[in-house]
C-alpha cells in the first residue's frame, strides 16, 4: 500500500508492477524532519543498490521527493524535495537508462542534455541549479513523481527484448 504515514525501518524499494509506482504524488512540507528522515533512508536504499537516483514512489510513498548521488563528493546523496525542472536549449540526447524499480530492464531514453531544476530547502525557499551531468537522472526521477516509468516508452524492439524479464518481474510480485 502506499501510505502517507511512514515506518522509516520498513521502507524498502518497490518493483514494478508495485501500484505505488503510478500513485499520485503530494508535495512534501519540506521543514517536517520526518521527510528529511525518510530523504535519508532513500540515500542509503540509493547507495546499497548501486543506484543513480531513488524516487520517493519506489520506497511506496506519494510524495514529490527524490535523492541523487553529489557528483561532487561520492559518497553523499543530494535531496530534491518538491522539485520542478525546466528544460534548456539543448540538443536532445539519447542514452540507455535502467530503474530499481525494474531490475535488468534497459530503455533508450531521449532527454534534453541540459535542464534546470528549482527545488526546496528545508526552511521551504527554492534555489535553482542547472547541471548537465545530472540532467538525465534528474528527469528519470521526475518521471517517477509524474507516475512514469521507462517502459512507457519502449520501442517495440524493446518491448519485445524485454518481454520476459517485465513477465517474470510481474509473476513475482505479490
Ligand atoms: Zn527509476
């Protein structure tokens, strides 16, 4: 179920078809400590699977939240909380993309290569970076928040390359 309350011990990632997936996400009070602990525990999930970037929605909770890594400094995770991204004039570049939420799975995704993001801090003012290195996974986890997954956008070469893994992905979820 995806609930608003939160058992920080409890999250965990949610694979696909998980209906949490394609919930419809609230934006968070981003000055709640229980967001930032949650924020937190998403890092942490990121950083032991080996992932870009974790989208509330995949730890089961609708709330318009994602973590990254900080391409600065490697082992820390940067929190994004009720962002909003715009696109900037830039060639639109394609790159294959894979999703926790659907392990194995890889999608050729085309994405603008730069794109600027607004989001909160805790005392809930907005600040803006644009970030090319960034920019995809940026827009990946956006698409979470928006209920969208990467094979919404399959070709059908994809699709069918594709078709057992989504099967078995689908028979094991109970
Ligand atoms: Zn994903």
């Amino acid at each position: 179920m995806c609930s608003m309350t939160v058992d920080i011990n409890s999250l965990d990632i949610r694979y696909y078809p998980d209906p949490c997936l394609r919930a419809r996400t609230k934006e968070v009070d981003p000055g709640d400590p229980g967001v930032m602990a949650v924020a937190e525990r998403m890092i942490e999930l990121m950083f032991q699977s080996n992932g870009a970037g974790l989208a509330a929605p995949q730890v089961g909770i609708p709330w318009r939240l994602f973590v990254t890594r900080d391409p600065e400094h490697e082992d820390d995770g940067l929190i994004w909380m009720n962002p909003i991204i715009t696109p900037l004039e830039s060639e639109p570049v394609g790159d294959i993309e894979g999703c926790l939420s659907l392990p194995e799975i890889e999608v050729e995704m085309v994405r603008p290569s730069r794109v600027r993001i607004s989001a909160m801090e805790t005392d809930g003012t907005r600040f803006e970076v644009e970030s090319e290195i960034l920019a995809r996974v940026w827009q990946h986890e956006m698409d979470h928040l928006e209920g969208v997954l990467i094979i919404d956008r399959m070709t059908t070469m994809e699709r069918i390359k594709n078709r057992k893994l989504l099967k078995a992905l689908k028979k094991s979820y109970t």
